[in-house]
C-alpha cells in the first residue's frame, strides 16, 4: 500500500499547510487593527476622563472662591492638564486647556466657556 501512493501525500500536505498558513495571515490582519483600535479608544477616553475631571474641579474653584484662577496646572497620573484664563467678554470667561498625555506624547487642546452668573460651563470645545 505504500508503494501505491506515488508521491499523493506531500502535495496534499502542502496545500493543506498553504490553505492554513493564508487562513493566519489574515486572522493576523484583523488582530493587529483590533489591537491599535483598542488603544486609540483608551487613549481618547482617557483625554475626555481627563478633561472632564479638570472642568469639574476649576468649575468647582470658581463656585467657591467666585473667581477664575488665572493659571493652574491639574497633575493626573498619566499626564497633566494646564489651563489658562482669558479675560472675560461680558459675562462669559473663556478657559483654554491643555493636556499633555506621558505615555504616548500626545498634546490635546480644549475650551470651556463659563457663564459667570451661573458659575457653571455653558459651552465646550476641543480643539485639535
């Protein structure tokens, strides 16, 4: 029976490999987009956590002490949020944000405009 085979065995056994190995390369492909996906997600909620976090401890500065601080600077554990006060136009004071990310170099801008009758954030913008 040996004998009979005539070389059947290792042509299917490289088609079987070559089918199984095209099969890999594009379960690799999908992989690696999924991966970076991923950290681009983390890496934008982690800027709109942050974000968030220091609109809501300068709102509340202002709502205690009834003025805007002109500079500060907001330190996370992965990077730190600089702010800077512009003088206000009527009632609105414009707040410019800036977040330094430490573990991938990014630079993000925002805005926030705060009602003074109120004391609260009226408007948000990030820049890019």
């Amino acid at each position: 029976m040996i004998n009979n085979e005539r070389g059947f065995t290792y042509p299917l056994t490289l088609c079987l490999l070559i089918i199984f190995l095209l099969f890999l390369s594009s379960r690799i492909e999908v992989l690696l987009s999924e991966r970076k996906i991923a950290h681009e997600t983390n890496s934008i909620m982690l800027e709109e956590y942050y974000f968030l976090s220091s609109v809501k401890k300068v709102e509340a500065t202002y709502q205690k002490t009834g003025t805007l601080p002109a500079k500060g600077t907001i330190t996370f554990v992965k990077g730190t949020i600089d702010y800077q006060t512009e003088t206000p136009i009527g009632y609105i004071q414009k707040v410019n944000f800036t977040l330094h990310l430490n573990t991938d170099g990014i630079t993000t801008y925002g805005r926030g405009y705060f009602d003074s009758r109120t004391k609260r954030l009226s408007k948000w913008l990030e820049l890019n």
